[in-house]
C-alpha cells in the first residue's frame, strides 16, 4: 500500500441522476483534481471547502463541478482528498474519471478507501468492516448495530484491555528470561482478574451474536397451517400494507423483495410452504415432509388456523404435530369474521392471535404480536451487538484461549505455558481488531465493499 | 413557488453505493439541517464549507455524515441549500429524509431545484432545459451541446437582442399614442437593420436543429443488403468491439443497449432490416416493402455486398434499387478476403469501402467512413446548436414574424401592424427563454426531469 498511489472512482449510485460524486485519495489527489480544474487554485485553498468551476481536458470543459477539499489528516482515509461533485451523467462520470487517470490517478479497487482509513489507523478492522455492513444494512435496526460498531462500539474497550494483556505478556515472558531464577514481575492476581474482566467485557458480546446475526440477515419465518388455513392471503396481507406505508419516500423500493418484509425495525424472510394435511399421496406427503423440515429450521412460525372451519378436536390434534418444534410459534386465528364466538372465547385462554385476513382486520394486533414475539430487545444508541461471524469466531477463540489461561494459572502451571495461552489470546484479539492481518483477510474483507467506498 | 419552502429530496442515484447526497434548498434549509445535526452551529458557518457530523432523530443517531453549507444567492437554486454527504444506503436515505420531513422540509418535485434556479433568475429557461439534457447526455457529444447551452450558449446573444427589440417595440407604441400626429420615434432604418440582426442570429440556430436533433436522438441508420451479405454479422463486429473499449471505465454499460452504438462521439441507432432479394412469397415481399420502407427514413444506410458471390452487373442492379434514396448511403463490400482482385479494382472507383466482417478486417476503417459520412462537424466549446424541438419551433416562429415586419417595413404599412408583428416576435422569443411562460408549460419541462435536480 502507498499512499502516493492516488485512487479515484464514482462514489455514488450508478445510472442518470440529479448529482454524481467521484471520489480521490492519496498524497496528489489535490494537485491531481486541480490539474485538470479550473476555478480557485485548490492548492492553496483551506480543506472542508468547496469550490466551483469546471473540469477540463485540456481546453475541452467536461462539465461544471463543485470540488470539496478534504487535506491529510482531516478526510475519511487520513489522506489528501476531493470529492467532484458533477452532473449525474454517466458520460459525464466516465469522461471526469478518464481525464484524472491521464492526470496521474487510478481505479480504485473495492473498499479501498476504507481499506486505507484502516491501514492509516483511521479505524480498526471491525470498524472498517462496519462501514460495509451499515451501507448493506437492510432495516434501521441494522443500520443502527453497524452504526454503533463503525463508531467505536466495543472496538474501544477491547483495545485496552489488549493493551493490558500485551503488557502482561511482556512480563511473564520477561519472567522466563531469567530462566532458573523464581521471579514472579507479573502479578499472578492481577493477571487472573484481567483475564476475567476481559472475559466479562467479550461474554454479552458473544451472546449477542445470536441477535446480531437475525438483525443482519432477517428472521427465518414460516407460514404453516392447514390447505385454505388464509396463508397466501395473510401473506398479502402483511407485505401489501408495509409496502404502501414506505411507498412515499423515494429510493425505498429496492429494499423490499417478495417475501421480505420489515417490521418493528426488523426483516422478517417469509418462507413458503405446502399446506399440512394427512394424505395419501406420495408426492403431496414428501411436500409436507419439507413443510415439517422448514419449520424446524425456522425462528419464528405463525400457525394458521381457520376459525370458521375447525373444530377445537381439530385445532388440539393439530397442535400435537409441532409440540416438539424448538421455534418459536405464534398462533394465529383467521376468518375472525365467521368464527364462533364460544370457540374465539376458549382460543383466547391459549394466547391466540384472532384476525380476518381477508378484510385486513387485526393486522395491526397481529403485526405487534410478531414483533413481541421475537422479543428482541430495541437496539439503542451504543448497544454493542456482534453481527459478523468473523467477529464471533475470534470472540469464542479468544475466551477459550483465556479459559485455558485461567486453568494454567489454577494449577500452577509455568510461566512459558501461559506465555503461549496469552499470546494465543492476543492473537484472536488482534485478529478481530487488524492489528494482526493477512493479505488474505484484507482482500476478503475489502473485495466484497462497494467501488468508490 | 414560495422559496420559503424547503425542499429535500436524494440527489445521488438510487439503491446502495459508497455515498449519497440529499439536498436542501429554501430559506429555512440551513436552519432545518442544523435542527437534525450535531456538530458545528451550521447558521454560523461560512458558505461553501463542509462540516463533519451526525444527523439525529432526537438523540437516536442515524449516520455520520459531511453537511456542505451553500449561502443564498451562493447556490444552484440562488436560495439557502444544503447538500447532506451520508453513507449509501437506502434505509440510511430514508431515515434522514424523514427526520428533515419531520423538521419542516417537505419532498422536492421532479426537476423542483432547477426550477427554483430559473424563476430566482439564476439561469433562463434553455439554460435550465439544458441542465436536463445534460444529465440525460448518451454520448460526449451530446453531453458538449448541453453544456454549451446551459452555460449561456445562444441565450445570452437571443437576450440581449431581445432587449433591443424591447425597446424600438415601446418607442413604435409610443407613436401610435399620438395617434393621428405623424411623429417616427423609432427610426425605420434602425429598426429594419436590428430585425436583420435578429434574423442573422437566428438562422444558423434553425439550421443546426438537425445536427442537434442527432446528436441528442441519435442517427438513423440501416444495414441493408442481400440474404447472407453480412448483414448481423458486421452488426456484432461494430458492436462488440466497441463495448470491449469502453468496458474498462465503470458506469458505462448502461449506455448502450443492443443496437445502439457510439462511434466519433455520436450515437447510431441500428434499424433492422430483412434481408433484400426478388421473391414470389407475398409475406417475405412484404418484410422487403418494409425493409424499403425503413432505408428511406434511415439519415444513414450501410448497404453490404456479398463480395465472394456477386457479379459487377448483380451490383449495379442493386444500385438501381437505392437511386432515388435521399439518406447518405456507404457501399460496403463485405467478404474482401475471398473477392476477386480485379472486382475490387473496380468498385474501389466507386467509393467503396471494403471489410472481411466475420475476421474483423477494416472494421476500423469503416468506422471512420461512418463518421466520415455523416459529416457532422465536430461540436466544439461555445458552439450554438439547438437541439430541442421546442426551442427550433420558436425560433422559426420568431423568424415568420421578423419576416412579416420587415414586409411590413417594405411596404410601409402603417405603425400599429408592425408593433403586432414586433410583439409577435418578442413572445416567442419570451417563450424561449422562459421570459414569458405559462404553469403548463413549466410543468411539461420539469416534470421531465429527475427528482433532486
């Protein structure tokens, strides 16, 4: 990596729009955008300023810009940078671009201004990756998890008590210098209660995974009930109504699929399924079979009864099929409207959720009834939840390196043994954090960013 | 329009990217951004700077983002604005659109800030159609003839003629005011010698629409020939190895679609066509009444000889089919590597150009024969073509008239019939420039536009 290399690439969405930004990194990419601008001297001028003018090739003027100045250290990468405001013309975009790499710039590959805000020290690995994460983010929730990790989030904590324990490292290994001798320079109390505080900090962290990773990725939720139970209709039912709520604010539209949909800041991934009923037939039963194994894959199935055509035998025999399922259920009454009432009367005592698909009645009950369900709780402002799983792993890793650290200290072990177990747990640290990274972890990290992040 | 209005709405293309930018324009826009940032005091703040911060739902953080501060009349729409820099996400965009929803702003119509920027006299009404066209620019070309416009182009020279005109139109009214009295304040010389003027101005303007109208639409153009001349093969040979060009510089795919081709900085829409030949079938004789059909609207035919199975007599038969054609028409002799030396002598007399379209033999030079063809000069900085219908109907509606003034002038009707006729020339010309306008006609330019700009 050398920083003299300046970057360049469109930053914003692809495709005609009202504005286009593209975005330069590195020690001339000032004097590379000034170059090819005409307008103020941007040399001379102060960073976080902006400046009109135009971008030329040669005498040929490209389009009317507005150049923001960014200088090393103050710009997301800690380099020198300009963003080029200019129409949002792709011709326009590629011409601006074409003329800064005859000027001395390059492509820049993806993620690597983030790639370089971390090897400049801007931000930690989990930080950095957090920048992916928040503009992949599917549903507030999400976003506000990233947003917590990219500022700091538990990236702080965890970097001094790696400090900490590189201290004591360097002690014990000091200890083991002096060979024969019975020198003790790490205090063996204090070093356990480190090793414990640590635990304490990762612990929560670990445990959140959990929550993190159906916050990222959505909710596995199925749909189950008997043939005609409504369950196409409730479907409907619930996409139809969120789709119409978010339909007024521009650019929302792409984030909803057929059978995603957001509720109470959470994605919920619908998963169809065959209706359940005893059968005879080969082909339908394997069908069910699947139906059997979705729900037992599944986090969250709303159970669908009709009211208007089941008995409570029925209903009690039904119930009998997912007695053993480990997900959550949520139970859900339709055809409200041509139910008994005895029969409503009897379900109420069981925690039933009533509705009437079809005339959209207790949606919103049902919707609510989801979202407890789930019984996440809220994500605030600086909660640090772990959403990678690479995370999780060094996580896991490094408390189990630790709880070996633990049982050495325990039974008296040498000082070189828990050296090892120490340094094992640093290393799991400095994984998760890029003070200790490959090329490899790198480019895995960065190749999955978009261009021009 | 009331600017005390604010408007908001994302600038930057859709669906996820590195960055997108939301913007603000109205009196209140600095003050309604501040109300969600925290950071600086954003009202304290110079214009044209940019500040670091969050944007805030409360105390619920939704991003970190730059905040660009333009000062009124500083500013694309000459009214306070803001441009919001945040990650690229659409639920980040969401969330921040609805916090300065909440704030006081409300959405922006399609092409709302442009508008804004022509009724507060920032630009006239072909500068601001020409913002339009320039984000819509398909090819270099196209993109250099809206910015000539948008940056003044022939609005400037138009403007201040019209004021002229303004002005011997007040002074041929002030005449009539004297009613019987025979009294010339404007002097007819005067006069006669401004309306030639005018008319100079204008002419070549009308004359370059139909350059203009081609490099915004494109050109025409057919592939004509025999059954197996080459026809599909010369078509991908143009195609693909212009998408391999330009296929290194990100964001240019959209540009093409599959019989769309940029070639010199133009665009070339390939029609295609049935193969040519006598015929008893009364469907295929049909597609070849088309075909016909499609060669005399095509601005450029490409008719392709089988050089490797034709005679001398079979082509100049052929020839006889495309005499009374008035399109520009490039003879192509396909299958060079297995013509006859001593044909080839002969047809080289006659202006051909010849390629081996399957192994991509001259493909170049046919290229350049293309562009050659079309003999449009090249578009340079500053010059004046009008490429908008509506712009060409005015301008010839302002000719008509001068024309019926200097008649008037030569045959020396009296003072009342030429003032009509001068206010005549002065409405179109109003028209043109959105000096005069109507909402209808507003509507129908900016509705066109995208929204944020």
């Amino acid at each position: 990596m050398n920083s003299t290399d300046t970057i360049v690439a469109l930053a914003t969405g692809q495709g005609i729009s009202a504005i286009a930004v593209i975005r330069l990194s590195g020690t001339y990419a000032i004097a590379i955008t000034n170059k090819v601008f005409k307008g103020k001297d941007l040399e001379k001028e102060a960073t976080h300023t902006l400046h009109f003018g135009t971008i030329r090739d040669g005498e040929r003027i490209i389009d009317e810009v507005l150049v923001s100045i960014f200088k090393a250290p103050h710009s997301f990468t800690s380099e020198n940078s300009t963003e080029i405001s200019c129409h949002g013309s792709p011709v326009i975009v590629r011409e601006i671009i074409k003329v800064l790499l005859k000027n001395g710039a390059r492509l820049a590959e993806p993620g690597e201004f983030t790639k370089r805000a971390f090897l400049n020290g801007r931000m930690d690995l989990v930080q950095a990756e957090a920048v992916g994460d928040l503009i992949h983010a599917e549903t507030d929730t999400a976003r506000q998890v990233a947003l917590n990790q990219m500022r700091g989030g538990y990236s702080k904590g965890l970097a001094s008590l790696r400090e900490e324990l590189i201290h004591f490292a360097s002690l014990v290994e000091l200890e083991l210098d002096f060979g024969e001798e019975d020198v003790e320079f790490a205090k063996r109390d204090d070093l356990r209660n480190l090793v414990i505080r640590i635990q304490q900090f990762i612990e929560p962290l670990i445990s959140s995974f959990a929550q993190g990773n159906v916050i990222k990725n959505g909710i596995p939720t199925v749909i189950a009930g008997k043939p005609n139970s409504g369950k196409s209709t409730l479907l409907n039912a619930l996409l139809n109504e969120e789709r119409a709520i978010v339909s007024d604010i521009p650019g929302t539209t792409r984030d909803f699929i057929e059978d995603e949909m957001v509720l109470g800041g959470l994605s919920f991934r619908f998963i169809d399924t065959a209706g359940l009923r005893e059968t005879e037939d080969v082909v339908e039963s394997l069908g069910i079979e699947r139906t059997h194994e979705r729900m037992k894959k599944a986090s969250l199935i709303l159970y669908l009864y009709d009211l208007a055509n089941t008995t409570l035998e029925e209903i009690e025999a039904q119930e009998k099929t997912f007695a053993n399922l480990s997900s959550t259920i949520l139970r859900v009454g339709n055809k409200l409207d041509k139910a008994k009432p005895e029969m409503v009367e009897t379900l109420r005592k069981k925690d039933f959720i009533f509705i009437s698909a079809s005339s959209h009645q207790n949606i919103q009950a049902l919707k609510d009834a989801i979202v407890a369900k789930v019984m996440l709780q809220e994500v605030k402002q600086g909660d640090a939840i772990v959403s990678s799983l690479r995370h999780y792993q060094s996580l896991v890793q490094t408390h189990e390196a630790l709880d070996r650290v633990l049982q050495g200290l325990s039974s008296e072990v040498t000082g070189d043994l828990i050296a090892m177990d120490i340094r094992q747990a640093l290393h799991y640290l400095g994984e998760l954090s890029g003070a200790i990274t490959t090329d490899d972890l790198l480019d895995n990290i960065f190749s999955k960013f978009c261009i021009g992040k």
